[in-house]
C-alpha cells in the first residue's frame, strides 16, 4: 500500500466527530442562526447579539464555517442554504428542538456502546418506549412535531389520496401524517394507532390543528394489539429500524387483513440499500437500537420490499422520499 495515498486523519476525525455534534448544538441553543439571517453578520456584531465574549464569537463561527454551516466573504457571515430552512426561528420547517432533543437525549447511552453491545439481556420489544409516559411523550413530539409535519406534508404531495377515505396511522405519534393529509384532503379521515402514552398527546395536537372531527387516535400496540378496520391507507413512518424483520412481517401481513380490498400500505423509514453499505443514517439508527436492548436493526429497501410482497401486496416499488434517509415502499391489496 502506498502510504501517501493513504488517509491518516479519517480515523481521527471519527473519534471526534462529537465535536461536531457539539459545536452544531450550542450554536443552536445559541440562536446563531437565526440571529445571522435576522442581520448580525459580523464577528463583532455576532457576538453582542448572542451574547457570548468575542473571541467565542470567533471560535464558534470558525467551527461554523469549517463544518459547512456558514459562510464568509467580506468578512461577513451567511448562513449555508439549509440551515437557512431548518435552523431559523420562526421558519416553517424550524427544527432547532427536534436535532437538540435528539442529539442530546441518548449521548450519554451512545459514549456507552460498547456496554450496551456486550449485553446479553432478553431483548425488548417496544425498546425505548417500554415505561414511555405521557409526558415523555408530550417533550419528545413538542421537539419533532414541525418536523413530521414537513414529513407528513411530503407524503400528502408524493401520494394521490384525493379517493381514499380513512387513514390508519401505526405508531403515528402526534398524528403528522393525518393532520397534513385532512389539510389537504377535505374528505379524508384518520386514525392514530399508538401508544396510551403517546395518543393522549396525540388528541391535543389534533385538536389544536382543528381536526378532532375527522381524526381520532386510539390506543393500541401495532406489535400485538388487534388494528382498526376500514383503513384503505395504512402508514408505518419513522419506526422501521426499531423493529426485528419478524416483527415488522408480522405488522405489514396485519396490516394487509385490516386493509379493504384494494386499500394500499407505505412504509416509510430509514433503510439501507441491498448491499447493507450505506447510507450512513438508517446504518446509525439500527446501531441505536443497542443502546434501548430492543429487536431492532437496520433493514434494507429490498428486504422492506420483501415484508409486503410475502403478506400478498401487489404493485410493490420503492421510492426516495428523503435523500440519504428515508425510503417509502409500497403496495396495493388486491380487489376493490
């Protein structure tokens, strides 16, 4: 091996790659973002509308920009295109709570994993969310309430739902996919099939979204528990990874029986491609599950594939939903 073609600070920026983390998070916590498209654009007048002393000012931006997050030119500081979407207060698609609330709230467990690896405890089915409460539930979908929505608006763009009438939602959290589909679907009803924990927060968010009249939320484990009938759209959005392949079969073959003929089932989640390399993200999010003693890995999109043609979807195919993250595949239960 020549080793000047060889990379000898890879490693080493792995290892520190919570420094990135970190540095991402306080400029957060910090406002900085927001504070630069609002006009602070200078180091100096940086500092004075964050409040921290200048040469943190300094030490911040540098990382900023060192990390992609910011720019210069001039001296002058712009935010980099999609931390202008996501990373500015009062913004739409603000996600300042959800990547604070999810990157912080397990690192602790994560600066453990070679523990949580070892460990030869039975696993857990529902993993994290085995003693969740309501108000663990009530914290968790206040921080990714506005970016499911993003999720859920995504979905009601990619999907024609204009003919269907009842959504079932499993494991659908605050209810994303339902509100932004009943927003733009006047006809469309919905269910939430969750947690008792998680439905009672899920009823403020409907009710506060004005939607108490045509989406409910009921509890229920989607892993075990008997589904609502009717549904002709069944979800299973954002909770792939936290499950076995025989869990999730048996999930999609229920969701089929509860299906009308004809009805048809998305799963949506982070999954890997067949060759099981990458992305990166899905590959995390099942390495995650080690930390919760759960079933879960990280599937790929074939094998998604696979769960719905063996419970008898037809139509199969799979499709980008979010680049680098997120896959939806789906199918059509025959008849109708």
């Amino acid at each position: 091996m020549n080793e000047g073609k060889l990379d000898t600070v890879r490693l080493q920026d792995l290892a520190y790659g919570y420094r990135q983390s970190a540095t991402l998070l306080a400029a957060i916590e910090l406002d900085l973002f927001s504070e630069i498209s609002a006009g602070a654009r200078t180091a100096e007048a940086i500092a004075i509308a964050v409040d921290i002393a200048p040469v943190n000012a300094e030490r911040l931006l540098t990382a900023c920009a060192a990390l992609g997050l910011l720019t210069i030119e001039g001296g002058k500081y712009s935010n980099a295109p999609d931390v202008d979407r996501f990373l500015v207060k009062g913004s739409r698609s603000y996600a300042g709570p959800w990547l604070r609330t999810m990157g912080r709230s397990d690192y602790s467990a994560w600066n453990q994993l070679a523990h949580h690896l070892r460990s030869k405890e039975p696993a857990r089915i529902l993993g994290t969310y085995e003693n969740f409460t309501v108000e663990d539930a009530r914290r968790l979908h206040a921080a990714t309430f506005s970016i499911g929505m993003g999720a859920g608006r995504r979905f009601a763009r990619q999907c024609d739902l204009s003919r269907r009438k009842l959504i079932l939602d499993l494991g659908g959290g605050s209810g994303c996919y339902c509100i932004a589909a009943a927003q733009k679907y006047p006809r469309i009803a919905g269910i939430v099939f969750d947690l008792p924990s998680v439905v009672v927060v899920a009823r403020e968010f409907i009710a506060e979204n004005g939607f108490s009249d045509r989406i409910t939320a009921q509890a229920g484990d989607f892993t075990k528990d008997p589904f609502p009938l009717g549904a002709d759209v069944v979800i299973l959005a954002s909770n792939l990874p936290q499950y076995s392949p025989e869990i999730i079969r048996r999930v999609v073959a229920h969701a089929f029986e509860a299906l009308v003929p004809g009805g048809e089932m998305h799963v949506i989640g982070e999954m890997l491609n067949n060759d099981k390399t990458g992305p990166l993200g899905p590959a995390l999010w099942g390495l995650n599950e080690a930390l919760y003693g759960s079933t879960g890995v990280a599937h790929s999109e074939g094998e998604t594939v696979s769960y719905l043609t063996e419970a008898g979807f037809s139509g199969v195919t799979a499709s980008e939903f979010v680049r680098g993250s997120l896959t939806r595949v789906m199918g059509y239960k025959p008849g109708g």
